[in-house]
C-alpha cells in the first residue's frame, strides 16, 4: 500500500429582463452568458491525509471556479467515507495501481498531489501524462534534478504545474511583498524569517526518513521562512551559510531538527533563517532604510498577524488561502497563463535548501546555484 500524506467558486453569469411575468433574455445576453459561464474545473486530490481532509477538501466547498471531483487513495476504508461525504462519484476513485487510467475521465481537469515528498515526481508526471493539470503540494521534490523533470514533463504534455504556495494569496503576505519589493520604507537591509514547531508524532512517520522527506525541518517548515526571505526582497538569494543544531538525535536520525542559516542577496539584503523540528517559531520581520514591517504570525493556514512602523496591518486573517490558490489556477488554466507559484518557483526554494545543506556539510558559505 502506497503511504498517505499525514501532514499536510461556477461563476455564472445571467441576464435577464421581466415583464408581465415573463423572462426575456435578449440574445446579446445569451451571448454573454455563453463567453463567460465556464465550466467549474474538477479537481482530484491524490493522498488523502491530514492536509488533503482538514484543509483541501473543506476548501474546495468553497472554491468559485474549482470543485472535489475525484480522489486517489491506497487505502480502500476510505473510499466509501470520502464519497459519501462529498458525493464523489465510484467512476471518480482511483487508487495508485488504476491512477493512469484518470486520463479518460472528463470529469478532472487538476490533479493535486498531497502525497509524501519523494512521491511529488512520480505522480506530477503521471498526471502530466494522463492529460491533467498539476498542483504538487510543497516542498516540490527531494531535489532540484526531480524539479527539473517536473517541469519539463508538464510542458512536454502542455499542461500546466503548479506548487502549493498558498500565503501567496494571502493578503498580510502580499502587503508584505508589496512593502518590501516596492522598497515603500526603502531599500530593505534584512530580515527575520522563521518556522518551526515542537514535533512530537510519530517517531517512525515518513518526515523523519530522510528517503522519504529529503530532509527534516528545513523541508518541511523551513521552506516558509526562504519563501519569505525570497518574496519579501523580491530578489534570489546568491549564497548561504548555516550550521545545524540538534539536540534529540534519538529521534531526528536522518533528518535535520534545528538548523540556522543567512541568505545573501544581491541588492544587499541578508536574511538570518531558523528552521525547527524543536521550536516553536513563526515570524517574518524586515528592517528596511526608513522603517520596518513584520508578521508575527506568518505562516499559518489562518489567524495571521503583521504590523509596520506605522501600526498594524488590517486585513481579514481568516481568509481561506486553500480555496483562493485553487481558484487562482482555475483561472490560470482559463486564459491559458502561467500560475502565479509555477513549477520554477519550487525549483529555486529546492535549490536554496541544496546550498543549505551543502554549506553545513562544508563549514563554508556556499553559492546558491
């Protein structure tokens, strides 16, 4: 049985005129209606864990141009449980044996895949080749070769790729993309980027094999903080230095639980990074030429938080990130454009978290290439 990942709107428009109880709808409207009312796109969810049910799931009961088509899973209980509640159809269940065969169905346009990192290649190129759009939930891949495959096999089949990156439609992350790379209180000098939590499941669950994972906190929660780093400059870091600390090598065997790193960038930006498998940690902080702007609480599904030298950011912390990142690919897939998170953003995050752990292996800084 193929291992479950643990972790992780139809927009119609009418027109219509009443008189003497009658419903006219002149053909202009008729036109309109036909150039505007798309079909919601289905979506099946491939791994269905914690993040596929307590988030993915519930969000596409909300989504505007996307909906729970269809679901992938090796566990059989859960077939029945899942159509039941979403009324998924049996001709929509597939499992990882009879995946492929999701290329004749009409019903699904999007493919996400919610499975175990090492599994994200595997199954974006099979949907690929099955004819489906892809979002492959992050970290992208074990390493960039794995990326790089993704990608080209997702523009060799002409479908598009995506990658999980939900506070990318977020509105306390956008404010600070746009406070950062419009240089609104100047040139940013550097930044404070941090996630991590105090693990505490199972000792033998997947994110602890390094086969598995392709590393420990960095991987998982440490992404956030370079993502961060990345679009808050609005620049790609140059080169890296980090150690790493670990004080429960009992259970972190394979994988890294602390480590702490500082990006360069071009302009002159230095990130200080902490990712953790052993701390509880969730802040994104800027010091700019004329002031400073942070969120406190930066990474989460809900309840964001931030502030500038001015005073608190006021935006809705609860937004649904899931439903407004499915929507947006909807929408992307629609005009036939690139998604806002592509599969060469993945790619660059892989290629920090490489240098990452180059430069604790040599004690050295290392150039991100």
């Amino acid at each position: 049985m193929i291992p479950e990942s643990k972790s992780r709107r139809k927009f119609q428009q009418s027109l219509s005129l009443t008189l003497g109880g009658s419903l006219l709808v002149p053909s202009f409207a008729k036109s309109m209606i036909g150039a505007s009312a798309k079909k919601k796109l289905g979506v099946a969810l491939v791994g269905l864990g914690n993040y596929s049910t307590t988030q993915l799931a519930p969000a596409l009961q909300l989504t505007k141009d996307c909906y729970l088509a269809g679901i992938v899973t090796g566990t059989p209980a859960k077939e029945k449980i899942w159509a039941e509640k979403y009324n998924i159809p049996e001709k929509n269940i597939y499992n990882y044996q009879n995946f492929d065969s999701i290329a004749g169905n009409k019903d699904i346009d999007i493919v996400y895949v919610v499975l175990p990192v090492f599994m994200h290649k595997e199954y974006t190129i099979r949907a690929a080749k099955a004819g489906k759009h892809v979002i492959s939930e992050k970290p992208m891949a074990i390493s960039s070769a794995d990326c790089m495959e993704m990608i080209q096999a997702c523009k060799s089949a002409n479908r598009l790729l995506s990658i999980g990156y939900r506070l990318h439609f977020e509105p306390f992350t956008k404010e600070m993309m746009r406070l950062g790379q419009k240089k609104v209180y100047g040139a940013v000098k550097n930044i404070d980027c941090e996630n991590g939590f105090v693990y505490g499941g199972d000792p033998n669950a997947w994110r602890l094999k390094k086969a598995m994972a392709g590393g420990g906190g960095l991987m998982d929660m440490g992404i956030y903080a370079i993502q961060g780093a990345r679009y808050t400059t609005g620049e790609e870091p140059v080169y890296v230095t980090a150690r790493e600390e670990k004080t429960k090598p009992e259970l972190f065997k394979e994988v890294d639980e602390t480590i702490y790193f500082t990006l360069e960038f071009p302009g002159g930006a230095t990130a200080n990074g902490i990712s953790s498998y052993n701390k509880n940690l969730n802040l994104l902080k800027a010091n700019a030429e004329k002031g400073w702007f942070e969120l406190t609480e930066a990474y989460r599904y809900n309840g964001m938080a931030g502030a500038t030298s001015n005073g608190p950011m006021n935006f809705d912390p609860n937004v649904n990130q899931q439903a407004l990142q499915m929507d947006n690919f909807a929408q992307c897939i629609w005009q036939n454009k690139p998604s806002v998170v592509p599969g060469e953003e993945g790619l660059k995050d892989i290629k920090v978290v490489e240098a990452i752990y180059r430069s604790i292996q040599s004690g050295r800084k290392e150039k991100i290439v």
